[in-house]
C-alpha cells in the first residue's frame, strides 16, 4: 500500500492500531516496502480508533467489498451499501471537497476482513470497486485504484480555503458530528424517547439525516447549546 501510495503521490498515512492481531505489522510491511514506501510508512501516524483518526476531517470515504442484498432493508443497513459510489466517482466527491476547502480521507480495511460495520458507520460514503468474478482486490490493489483516479483531479496543495476566516461557517468535522450525536443521544436517553440498550442502532438514522443537512459550525454550537441545556434541566437523571 505505502508504494502504491508513494507511486501515486499520497504521503499522508495514518494507522489504526497496527499492533493488533498478534504484532509485528509494522517490521513486515517495512521488509517487502520500496524505500519511498518506507519513508511514508516510517512518518505514519497512529492511532487507538478510527473515530480518533477521523475526527479532523469533514469527509470519510471507506472502502468495501460488500454490497447490500436485493431486498431493501436486508443486513439491517436499509440499503445503504449499494450507495457506494465507484472509484471514479469518489474522486469527483474529493475534488469538489477540495474546492470547498474541505478535508478527505480514504479508509481502507485490513486485508483479511476489511472494514467492520462499527467503522463503516463513521464514514460519511462508502466506495466500491466493482470486479468480475472475486469479490475483492487485495489492500495494495484497492489503494491503487483508488489513488490512481484521484490522482485524476487532484490539485496541486496550497488551495486557499474561502472560508478560512469564516469558522463559523465552515462545515462541521467527522469530530464534531460524533460529539454532537452522543450529545443527542445522551438527551434522548434522559427523556425516555429512545431506549438506552439499544440507542445507537436508533442514533444511525439521524446520523445519515445529519449528513444529508450538511452541518456548519454555527449550527452545531446552537444544537451543542441546547443538549447543554437540556442536561442541564434533568439534571442526573
């Protein structure tokens, strides 16, 4: 992945965990990297979760392999899945992102099992690779892919962002939407409206609703303003 990353032009790299399932990732990628792959592993960040990882950008394109079945509803998903866009497409999302000024990251799962439904849930699209016959690429492949059609239309860095001095009206991170959804939720859960066991399978809904609203920062410092208010008035129960 790291060469397919050096090839295409993409330095930042940013690790969950690679520690997990046993150790030694790390020193493995490391043996069979080129130098430049190398150099982009060596200056990865990590870190502990993917919501962690995400939480400084607006956009979250996470890769899979699974579509939803032909009934709509079926997985429990609603279909969602089959809105995955196609890797040409994706890179249309980034480049318009690009011109807003706004942050993108792609996220890609381990090899063996892909991204889980948790993390599929904090991305904000989902990409597929349509293929014939397997279902799947391997990790360097899908990254490559994915690169090559971005490389398409990426911009050189530097672009000013039109809202620079405008926070106010920025769009609101992958950050700040997930802290404003467990201020919902713990509201929610205070009145009895939603049942506490059971809350975030309710909370998937008004995330998508969220999203489909595109948030900005003054919007979000009202509701964030409210749920304060509203813990505040029922206190600890």
């Amino acid at each position: 992945a790291g060469g397919a990353m050096a090839n295409m032009g993409a330095r930042e790299r940013v690790l969950i965990r690679p520690e997990r399932g046993g150790g030694g990732h790390l020193d493995k990628a490391a043996a069979t990297a080129t130098s430049k792959g190398q150099d982009i592993l060596r200056q990865a960040r990590v870190c502990d979760s993917l919501a962690e990882a995400l939480a400084r950008f607006h956009l979250a394109f996470g890769t899979t392999a699974r579509l939803s079945g032909g009934a709509a509803g079926h997985g429990g998903d609603g279909g969602w899945r089959n809105q995955a866009l196609t890797p040409e497409q994706a890179a249309g999302e980034l480049k318009s992102a690009q011109r807003q000024g706004l942050s993108s990251v792609l996220v890609f799962g381990p090899e063996d099992t892909g991204l889980e439904n948790s993390e599929i849930e904090l991305c904000s699209h989902l990409v597929n690779i349509p293929t014939f016959g397997l279902s799947s690429l391997n990790l360097a492949q899908a990254v490559l892919v994915l690169l090559y059609e971005c490389s398409k239309t990426w911009k050189a860095p530097g672009l000013e962002e039109e809202l620079a001095g405008r926070q106010n009206l920025r769009p609101i991170s992958l950050g700040e939407e997930q802290l404003l959804l467990e201020a919902l939720q713990d509201g929610l859960v205070r009145l009895d409206s939603i049942p506490g066991d059971n809350a975030a399978w309710f909370m998937r809904s008004l995330r998508r609703f969220l999203r489909r609203r595109e948030l900005r920062r003054h919007e979000f410092d009202l509701l964030m303003g409210l749920c304060r208010q509203l813990r505040n008035k029922l206190g600890n129960q």
